[in-house]
C-alpha cells in the first residue's frame, strides 16, 4: 500500500518572513490531517527558521535542490549534509533545473546518490518538453531520465517519482487524469522491467504541472497516481490544505 504525497514546491518565492507566514498559518489544520504525507519545500533560506516551527509536526521539509559533493570549494552550493541537518526530502532534477542550469541525466544520477547517501530521501523529477510530446517522443524521454544503473537501490531506498511534463508546468494547462495515468502506468512498468514487480509496486509516483483544488481529484483518483508536486498553489494556504484534505478522504476510499 502506497501512502500518498502532496508536495509543495515553492520555487523562489517567499521571503524568511513570508514563509514563516505561510507556514503558521496552514499548519494546524495540516496537522489535523492524515493518510498522506505532507511536503513543503521552501527555499534554502528559511529552511531553519521552517524547521523550528514544524518541531512536534506531521509536516515534512524538503529542500529544492542540492550539490552532490558533501563539502568543498563550489562558491554557493549547498552540500546533502547541510540539509539533512534541516530537513527530510529533496527535490531533484526539476525541469527548471535542467532547463536552466544545465542539469542533466547524469548530474540528477549524482544528487541522488548524493542525498541518499545522506539519508535525505529524494524526490526525482522526469518529464518530457512539448515539442517531445509532439513528437510522440514521451517514453523514450523518460525511459532516458529513469536509466540510471543504481535505480533499484534508489527505490528500496524510499526515492520518489514525480512525472511532470514540462508543458504542464506553471502554464494552467495541466495534463487529464487518464493522461498522467497512462504515463505513470508506462513509468511502473518500465520500473517492473527494470527492478521486478514487487520494487515498482512500491515506488511513489506523483503527477505535477497545474495542480490545484480544483483539479486533485481527477488525479488522486487515478490507480497509478500516488499524490502531487504542487508549484503555485502551495503558496496558497487554502488551496494546499484543500488538495490536502481532498487526497487523504479519496485514498482513505479505495
Ligand atoms: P505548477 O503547479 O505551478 O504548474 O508547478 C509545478 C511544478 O513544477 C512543481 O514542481
């Protein structure tokens, strides 16, 4: 049985204030709330101050990013140790990231290995461009992004999927829920060839690009859909809390 995850990427928005904000004012009703797992992922700077007001919470923290060395002279990174003494997750290989800041295939394989090494538990991003999509290039797009020879010990390690088109993203022009559901059907069996039936059977797999309360449950109703990486509405407090709230009663139904 998979638990669901919703996420909250929040990009580069928020200042420590804001954030602190945001954070006091959705936490005691996402404390209420359970059978999901719950992520915020603000940026590096108020990871702290995040974390001491999430102290005692069901809450996650993740970070959006990372370095793969641990320590060292790369002017402005920020290395897994120092965030696994602030938070749980990490975002890796966003599209923005590979978009750009020239990450790829290979530098996402690194930070995964990375993190984990760590004991932060990552949160792999994969998605195919429009154009990709045009092309009818989708499966090999993402056949590339999940190639990495270590995927099976990533997987038994805990690291979550998250397939997001990058069409999708930030765009309000999110993909249909038979759509993302076939994509991430295609994901799991390509993990099945890849690791065995009983890894893929246990590896999250969320869907992310427009999520909103309006729109979750056409995802989280779906089989093979685990949850959500939710970009501009989990810089809404009410909309967060409403997809939240809207996951935990549809997965407590199936
Ligand atoms: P939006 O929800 O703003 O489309 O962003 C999705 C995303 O990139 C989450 O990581």
């Amino acid at each position: 049985m998979r638990i669901p995850m919703i996420a909250g990427n929040w990009k580069m928005n928020t200042t420590s204030a804001e954030a602190v904000a945001l954070v006091k004012e959705m936490r005691p009703e996402l404390d209420q709330i359970d059978n999901v797992d719950k992520v915020i992922c603000p940026p590096f700077v108020s990871l702290a101050a995040v974390k001491e007001l999430l102290k005692g919470s069901s809450i996650k923290l993740g970070a959006q990013n990372l370095y793969f060395e641990e320590k060292g002279a790369y002017t402005g990174e920020i290395s897994p140790l120092m965030l696994a003494e602030l938070c749980q997750l990490v975002i890796i290989g966003h599209s923005e990231r590979r978009q750009y800041f020239n990450e790829t295939v290979e530098t996402a394989d690194k930070k995964v290995k990375a993190a984990l090494k760590a004991g932060l538990k990552p949160i792999l991003c994969v998605g195919e461009t429009l154009k990709e999509n045009e092309a009818g290039k989708t499966e090999e797009v993402l056949t590339r992004q999940l190639s990495s020879p270590s995927a099976r010990s990533y997987y038994l390690s805990g690291l979550t999927l998250a397939y997001e088109p990058i069409w999708a993203i930030g765009t309000g022009r999110a993909a249909s829920g038979e759509q993302a559901n076939q994509t991430i059907g295609f994901i799991r069996r390509h993990i099945t060839r890849q690791c065995g039936r009983e890894i893929a059977q246990s590896v999250r797999i969320l869907y992310g690009g427009s999520v909103t309360a309006a729109n979750i449950a056409e995802f989280i109703n779906q089989p093979e859909i685990d949850g959500a990486l939710v970009g501009g509405a989990s810089l809404k407090a009410n909309e967060f809390l409403s997809i939240v709230k809207q996951t935990s009663s549809f997965k407590r139904g199936k």
